[in-house]
C-alpha cells in the first residue's frame, strides 16, 4: 500500500484516506533465459551524405545558419552539437542551441 | 547516435523565464503583449485548455462512483480570479461550466479573495446558485501566486447520491431531497472540515463512494492549480487578467460575429412537455438583434408542487445558452465571452425559475426540452445549423440491499435518437442535450446485483425525412438474484406522450416507454409518465424505450442512396 501511495499521490496530488483498497488487476512478470535480441537497424544506411544542406532556422532570439542532416546516413556514436535539424521520414527532429 | 539506429538527445535546460507581465503592468499593456504575438497565445490557450482537460481525466480515473468516473457527469473550469469562466473542459458538462461562475462569485463575496488561504478548498451544492439540484456538488479551490489570488480551479460533478427520497416524483419540497451544502469551506488553509465532511457522510448513502468522489474532484482541483502555475512560470506571467481579457474577449467577438450574421428578428416557438401526466407548454420569444440574442420564457408554467421538475433561473440561463454555443461558436473554446451577448429572461416562481422551497431534482425533465425549442426558433434564420428533437436520455437509478445486507444505489444512463439536421442523420444513442456517455453495463453489473437482460437500438425509430433521426434504444434489466431483498428501480422515461414533430417536414421519431414485463418478455405494467418500480424476484424487469430523433425535411425527398443504406 505503501507504494500505491506514493505513485498514486505523485499522479493525483492525495490518497483519499480511510477507504479499503479493492485490486482490480495483478500483472506478473516472470524471468526467463533471455534469448539473443538485437535492435540493430535492419536496413543500417549504405554510407551517403549526412549533412543534407543548411538553411536559416528561428532559435530563440534570431536566426541561426542551422545545419540539416539526414538521419539515415548518420554514423553510429558521432555527436551533433545543436542547432541543428534531423530529418527522416516519418519526423523531423530539432536540436536546440544547448542540445546536443 | 546509437548503434540501433536510435537518436540519443541531451536537452539543454532553458534559462527561466523573466517575468512579463506582472500585476503591476498596466492592463492594456499586458494585453498588447500577448496580443501582439498570436502563435504564442493559440499554445497558451490551448495549454489552459489541456490543464482543464487533465483534471478531467484525473477525476474520470480517480472518481468513486459510475455516474462520475464512467458516465462522466462532471466538468472542470479554470476561472479567472474574479470568478469568470476562462478555460472549461471539452467533453463535458457544459451546464456545469454555465452555472459554476455564479457559485463562484457567491462564494467570493462569502469569503472574500483577501481572506482566502493558500489549501482553503469550498463547496457547495445550492441548486440556485449552481447546477439546479442537490446532487451535483461544486468544489472550488483558489490558485496563489506570492501570495495574491490569480484563478479559482473549479470542478461540479453528479455524486452518486445526497441522500433524501427515492421517488423523486413524489418530492414536494427541496427538504425531501436532502441535503443542501451553502457555499462553505471543506478545507481551511489545508485541514479538512471534518465536521462538515461527517455531515456529508452521515447523510447519503454509500458515503464512501460520494466523498470519494469528492476527494477526487478536491485532487483534481490542486492537480490543475499546479499546472496552472508551471504554465504561468513558464510565460513569464504573474497575474491572468490580460490573457482572461484576451481569450475571453475573442471567444465574445466570435460570438457576436455569429449572432450578427443570423437575420435580426423576433422568433417564436413553443415546445410542450408532460409533467406527471399533465401537458404544459413552454412559449419562448428568441429575438436576435444585431450581434445579440435575447430569450424570453414569458408565459413558462408555474412551478410545480410536485415532483422534482422545478428549474432555478441558474439552470434555464445554461440550457438557454449552451445550445446557441452549438450551432454559432462550435469552433471556439469555451469560456465566459461565449456566452455574454445572450440574455435569458424566465419569470419569476415558474417552472424555469422557481423559488424556495421548491422541489428540482429532476429538472432536466423540463430543462432538456429548452434547446430543441431554441432550435425550432431559430429554424428559419440559421436552418443549416439546427437540429430537430433529439430523444432525451434517462438515468435509471437502482436501490437496495444485497444479501448480505451491503446497500447499493447507482445510476445507469443511456441515450436516445439524435435528432437530424440539415446536413446529417442524427445518431443512435446519443446523450443529449446532456454531454455524459452512456454508463458500461459490464461495470454496472459489478456495482449493482442487477442483470442488464438487453440493451438495443431499436429498429425504425429514428424519425424519417430528408435525414432522418438516430435510433432510439430499448434497455431491460432485472434482478440478479431471488434472494429476498427487493430492487427499486426509477423507471421514468422522458418523452411519453410528448409532441416533438421534425422541422421542415420531418417526422417524429419512435416514442418512449417505461415499464415492468414478465419474463417472456410481455406487458406487465406500463409505468406512464414515471414511477419507482419494486422488484421482488427475477420473474419480472423493467423496460426503458428512449425516443428516436426527428426527422429533418421532407421525407420523400431522402435520397435512394441513405434509403437503402436505411434497409
């Protein structure tokens, strides 16, 4: 009850006090021997170019030259210090200037 | 970047916001600022927005009872701090949002912004000065920024009971149906009244699930106080008048703009309704001049001695105005501006503005029928926008002692037919002009030792036309058990011999029905206009028809397509 306490309080403000708990639900979770998964991109990019081009982009109080890349062609581990802009299919990710 | 393709992202920490507007920036300054950057204030509009609609969610989660967690008969609001509505929650109840600001300024003029406390939480359920009957609680919770009052988080909800009688068409007086809150404090400066919260419970029944409901409201309240203030860190804003001017003043212009495109004029219309067997009519003069629009209920019936259907003046001026909000400003956000070019006038100690000590418990049996009367009114100036009579829900509230003697009392809603309109059929099941949703039969059955036998739409009831009504439904349900204890159980079903023709040549849809059936499924007693039905054993169950909507235009000019699509 404890922890039911703090989680809910932290979500809702307050436990209403005096009431008897009910449990709807148990959820388990159970250990295993882990079978070998890898997360490594399927279609891993085939080189390319990551820097797309540069475009004038609003950061905060002007407008900064801002860097374009391509997210598909980006090397594993590098770093890319903001404001920069990351494109892909589906999204486009801005870094702001602090970001990193 | 990671070696699964994934981008890792360290977010830089934003310097805080310097303050821009503080309470000693002159008014019309602040206000320039904010408007003089509109993207900014469409996110800030819509961030108050989410505020309300999370409280929304926390009560839906956190609430005790099926009427409020599940068929969700509540609303929050964010008022500024002289008790205007400035954000209300989307889904529901907009009567609730309508009435909360005069509970508000009553309870400020009882306890002044001056002498509230940081942790004072208020309360009342005074049915003329909030939502028109004792059941519907408004807790009120003030919002301090270094020490001034900058919003009240508001929040009206339906507790599961208040107590008093069970048979609310026997109710003579506001006494026989129990408990009246005044504006009080539940909490001062962060203690409980216990007092008041031991009066609360000793007087409905399941007190555990009503102040349940309660604390979830009182939670929700402080939830919304502190994103309201992060919001209010996060632009820099230390008082909300200028945005409260800003937001309420557009949301008023847009209506004004709406009323000023309606042809000016004086409508009339007159719906009737059956009150304890008995028709009465409800004549209104709806005048639309230039960007306003006046509602005249001159002529509405006297009050009612008995049964519960009383409206107070707070209640009417709601279901007056919310359906004008419907068809004129649907785009715009909620807030006190919607609703100040409309004046709702009803005469003193009637039905629609009844006095002390009248009995309103049921008063949505007469209030649900001001808004098809508005859009009759309004039929020939805006008929693109108008919707003929929608079949009213009910609320079968069921009462008794399990067997092993626990008390148990909930509320079941459902909907009728939506009514038609010039561009759409109406749909099926609907709860309108009510915004809850219909309550889960599969929880309701775990609250109550009752079995939900059938729950349908029932074929053809939607009235025909052009585009016809949605269906209404047809719900039974029974005993669980013979375990000796009766079951009552309210079987009132709204719109039993009501007229409530389509507009513009369409029909009426399928009519409403309350009774008791053998098990077979044959008549036993068809319960009228309404009656508290006393269930013995498992041979008997109750049955509720809901209307279907009314059609809208003429019927053989519906196309082949929908007609088909009809069979």
């Amino acid at each position: 009850m404890a922890a039911f306490r703090r989680v809910h309080s932290a979500r809702f403000t307050s436990v209403y006090e005096g009431v008897s708990p009910e449990i709807v639900s148990f959820r388990v979770r159970a250990a295993g021997p882990a079978p070998a998964l890898t997360v490594a991109q399927a279609d891993a990019p085939a080189g390319g170019v990551p820097l797309k081009g540069r475009r004038m982009a609003w950061f905060g109080d002007r407008f900064h030259d801002t860097p374009v890349y391509d997210r598909y062609a980006l090397a594993s581990e590098g770093m890319i210090q903001g404001p920069a802009i990351i494109e892909e299919r589906e999204a486009t990710t801005i870094l702001g200037r602090r970001t990193v | 970047m990671g070696a699964a393709g994934t981008l890792r992202i360290r977010v830089g920490v934003a310097a805080p916001i310097a303050a821009r507007i503080t309470p000693a920036t002159p008014i019309t300054e602040a206000r320039a600022l904010i408007e003089a950057d509109p993207v900014s204030l469409e996110i800030m509009w819509s961030r108050l927005v989410t505020i309300v609609e999370e409280m929304w969610q926390a009560i839906c989660r956190t609430g005790f009872s099926l009427i409020v967690s599940e068929a969700q008969d509540l609303a929050c609001d964010i008022l500024d701090a002289a008790g205007e509505s400035l954000a209300q929650s989307p889904r529901a109840m907009p009567v609730f949002n309508l009435t909360l600001p005069r509970a508000v300024k009553a309870m400020l003029q009882k306890y002044p912004a001056e002498t509230l406390r940081p942790g004072d939480v208020l309360i009342t359920n005074d049915p003329w000065l909030c939502a028109g009957h004792l059941y519907d609680i408004a807790i009120v919770t003030p919002v301090f920024l270094d020490g001034q009052l900058v919003a009240l988080m508001g929040t009206v909800g339906h507790v599961g009971d208040i107590g008093g009688i069970k048979d609310g068409l026997k109710a003579t007086e506001i006494f026989d149906e129990e408990l009246q809150i005044p504006p009080a404090k539940l909490y001062r400066a962060g203690e409980p009244n216990d007092t008041l919260f031991d009066m609360i419970a000793e007087n409905v029944r399941k007190s555990e699930e009503v102040l349940g409901d309660l604390h979830s409201f009182i939670a929700a309240n402080a939830q919304g106080g502190e994103r309201l203030l992060g919001f209010m860190r996060d632009y820099g804003m230390q008082d909300l008048r200028a945005l409260a001017a800003v937001v309420q003043g557009r949301a008023e212009r847009a209506m004004r703009d709406a009323i000023r495109a309606l042809p000016d004029g004086v409508y009339h219309s007159t719906v009737s309704n059956a009150a304890l067997g008995r028709r009465l009519d409800y004549p209104l003069k709806l005048t639309v001049a230039g960007d306003e629009i006046e509602l005249d209920f001159a002529g509405a019936p006297e009050q009612l001695p008995l049964g519960g259907l009383n409206c107070t003046y707070s209640y009417t001026i709601a279901h007056g105005s919310y359906p004008l909000k419907c068809i004129l400003s649907q785009q715009v956000r909620g807030n006190a501006g919607c609703y100040r070019p409309i004046t709702v006038k009803a005469p003193e100690h009637s039905v629609l503005n009844c006095t002390r000590p009248a009995a309103l418990a049921l008063r949505t049996r007469t209030g649900w029928h001001l808004a098809p009367n508005i859009f009759r009114a309004l039929s020939d100036a805006a008929p693109d926008r108008v919707q003929a009579h929608t079949g009213l829900p009910v609320s079968v509230k069921v009462h008794g002692l399990d067997a092993k003697g626990r008390l148990y009392a909930d509320h079941f809603f459902m909907g009728g037919g939506q009514g038609a309109s010039a561009a759409h059929d109406g749909k099926s099941a609907l709860l309108w002009p009510t915004s809850a949703a219909n309550t889960s039969i599969e929880l309701f059955e775990t609250r109550s030792p009752v079995l939900v036998v059938e729950k349908s739409l029932i074929a053809d009831s939607g009235g025909a036309g052009q585009h016809r009504g949605g269906l209404g439904t047809r719900t039974r349900m029974r005993k669980l058990h013979d375990d000796g204890p009766p079951t009552q159980a309210s079987v009132a079903a709204e719109g039993v011999g009501v007229d409530s023709p389509g507009l513009f040549g369409g029909l009426q849809g399928g009519a409403a029905r309350g009774a008791v059936l053998d098990r077979d499924g044959n008549l036993a007693r068809d319960c009228g206009a309404g009656e508290l039905v006393t269930l013995t054993d498992t041979s008997r169950m109750i049955e509720l028809r809901l209307c279907g909507g009314s059609g809208f235009g003429d019927p053989a000019s519906r196309s082949a397509a929908l007609g088909e699509r009809d069979l």
